[in-house]
C-alpha cells in the first residue's frame, strides 16, 4: 500500500506538526501493517531541505513539490494523509477521486486564520465561521492583513471546508477538536511519543531541599501567553519562597519577554535559554520540576505538556482546548489568562514540594497510558488499511 503524507510543515522545521508527521512517518514505515501489507511511505512538503538529511530516513521525502508533481504523486498513491486541510491537496484528491484521511493538528477547516483567535482583540473565537458570521471573520482577517486579502482567505475557506467533510475520515489530535470541528467521518487518534524518562538524564524523583525551579518550553510566540508566566511571577515574589523560572525556546517575542522581565524586577530569578535540542534540551529538563503551559488559546493538544508528562514533569496548564484534556487531573490546571490564579497553583508548589512527585507520578502514568508511541502507529495503520479496503471493494 503506498502513502502519500503531505505535510506543509516539515523537517528541519520545528514545532509540533513537524514532530508528529516525522515520528508518524518514520513508525510507519517501519512497522508491519498486518495482513501481509506493507505501508509505502512518501512524505511531501513545501519545507526546505537546509541540509536535512533526508536519506538517513526510512522513508521518501519530495520537497517543494510543483503542481505537476504533486498531481503525480497524488495519483499514484494508494491512501493520501493530509497533516491539515491544504487546499490544493484537497482539490487534487477531489479530482483524482482518491481515498483520503484529514489529520487536523489545528482549526484551518473552521476558521480562517487556523487558530479561533479574533483580531486585534486576541481574545479566544467562538466559531464564527461555522455559524456563518462571515463579517466578523472578515474583520478579523483585515485586522492582521489588506481587506483584498482577507477577502480572498475567506473565499478559500469554503472549498477548503466543504472538501474536508468529504474527505474519508477525519482525524482529530483530541475530543476537543473532534468536537470543535463537528466534521463527517471523525475519529480521535491520540498523538503518541516514545518513554522520554528512559532518557540518562532523567531524574525519576525529586530531591528534598532544592529551590524548585518551574520552566515553560515551547516558540515565543503570544498565543502560549508566556507573559502570563512572568506576570504570575512577578505576584509570587511577594511570598518570599526561593525559585527559579526557566524558559527554554525561542521566537518573536523573546526581546519583549526579556523587557517584561525587567520591568516586573524578575530577572534574578528567570531565564531565557534560547531555543535547545537533543542533549542540551535534556541537560536543560534536568532540575526542573514544574513545566508551565499558560496558552492563551485553545491548544489543539499541547504535544509539549504530552512529552513532559511522559518524562515524569508536573505540568501545570491552561484549563483550555485540548491542552486541558491532555493534562486533565494528572496535573494542575487554572483559569485561562488570569495570573492571579497561576500564581495560585505555583504557590501550593513551592508550599508543598511534595505535591510534585505525587502528580508528576500521576501525569507519567496517564501519559504512558494515552500516548504511546506504538499505539498511535498502529491506530494510523489500521485506520488506512480499513479505508484501503472500502476503495477497492467500492471498484
């Protein structure tokens, strides 16, 4: 069986679809499908190679594929996986009449911009364009770009919208964003990652007596709400209990989070990492004991509390999206957007350090039953072995 993942994001890009596709990719092309069926695997991305090495990988990799080749592609393939609603993808396999599985690592096929947030507000959307309040989606756009523009992206959302309710199954990375789309032929499949705590680094308890040290990881960017964070440290300097905040990544706003940090006279206590990988990241993971994931909106899963749960990490979340399903009560979760109430649960931390080995326990336990990484293989694999076999009977 040959399959065709297209991905607009991919490696040597990094952040969350990137990592899903690869590890996806890579599981299946490794793992026996069953039924004597081996998964053909060809990824196809509009990434850049930048020195990647795409042939230390077991499977096909076509970058920055033009139309002609696209279309190929497509139409020798058995089954297409789509990593989000990319229209012309989706027009392709409309056209070719080929089987196909929508993965939706956000809200492109329900919202204009991808990510339920109305500008310049920033506040959270409450899905004006599947209650076809096209206006307000128009002002939205036109906050962020020219009015012909935002015109034009609207437009695009129609097909886009309708060719994902045709599509042959429709994957959600959560309930919540199964919910939220409300699309024909949906099914959950959790993301799933390998036992990050078999790691040499790893610290399976924590040592009495140590300063506890919170850090968030993940892109500077303003819909994680990491000025939260400073925000919500600033309130616990009043408390005078030792601690450190660590925030490890990089993007857009790392200047201005370095400007907050000194306005709010944190910065003896907070730093800034720079954006780290492989043994560095590690090596920054070490002491750190409460990981912090303040978005300000709704996280389609969080794949960064998924891999902290899985090292054994308290995560304290934002009670949002698919980020709070993900944590859910093997962490601390806190009203949305409110400092005050992060501030709270960080308090109860450093009060009780014993609460961190207690749910950092917990949060191991949940993770190692919801998101393993053989399982979401397997889950993929049958899914497109089932959709394989309505194609063939339906000819």
């Amino acid at each position: 069986m040959n399959l065709l993942i297209c991905s607009h994001y991919f490696a040597p890009s990094v952040g969350g679809i990137e990592t899903a596709v690869l590890s996806l990719a890579r599981g299946l092309a490794e793992c026996d499908a069953g039924k004597s069926k081996t998964i053909n695997v060809t990824v196809a991305t509009d990434t850049a190679r930048k020195g990647f090495d795409d042939n230390a990988l077991p499977f096909r990799v076509v970058r920055q594929p033009g139309p002609a080749t696209l279309w190929s592609l497509i139409h020798r393939a058995d089954i297409i996986h789509l990593a989000g609603p990319t229209l012309i993808p989706l027009v392709f396999v409309f056209l070719l009449r080929k089987p196909c599985v929508i993965e939706h690592h956000g809200y492109q096929a329900i919202c204009p911009n991808g990510v339920l947030i109305q500008y310049p507000s920033r506040s959270m959307c409450p899905g004006h364009f599947q209650a076809r309040r096209y206006d307000k989606c128009l002002r939205c756009l036109a906050a962020e770009t020219s009015a012909l523009k935002a015109l034009a992206r609207l437009i695009f959302m129609f097909p886009r919208n309708l060719l994902s309710k045709a599509a042959d199954a429709n994957v959600a990375i959560t309930e919540h964003v199964r919910r939220r789309h409300d699309l024909l032929n949906s099914r959950v499949i959790y993301y799933g990652i390998s036992d990050l705590a078999l790691t040499p680094q790893a610290k399976p308890v924590r040592e009495q007596n140590r300063t506890v040290c919170f850090a968030y990881v993940g892109r500077f960017v303003p819909e994680k709400g990491i000025d939260l964070l400073l925000r919500a440290t600033a309130l616990l300097r009043d408390f005078n209990l030792p601690f450190k905040v660590r925030l490890i990544g990089d993007g857009p706003l790392r200047e201005k989070l370095r400007m907050v940090s000194a306005e709010e006279k944190i910065t003896d206590v907070v730093e800034i990492t720079g954006f780290l990988t492989g043994p560095d990241l590690e090596s920054a993971l070490f002491d750190v004991d409460v990981v912090v994931m303040p978005s300000v909106w709704e996280e389609a899963a969080g794949l960064s509390a998924i891999e902290q749960m899985m090292r054994g990490k308290l995560v304290i979340a934002s009670s949002v999206g698919g980020l709070a399903e993900v944590v859910a009560d093997a962490g601390m979760l806190f009203a949305t957007g409110d400092a005050a109430a992060l501030a709270l649960c960080m308090r109860k931390v450093l009060s009780d350090p014993s609460t961190i080995n207690a749910l950092r326990e917990k949060a191991r336990k949940r993770a190692l039953h919801l998101f393993q990484f053989d399982r979401m293989v397997k889950e993929h694999a049958s899914l497109y072995l089932e959709i394989y076999a309505k194609s063939k009977n339906a000819k």
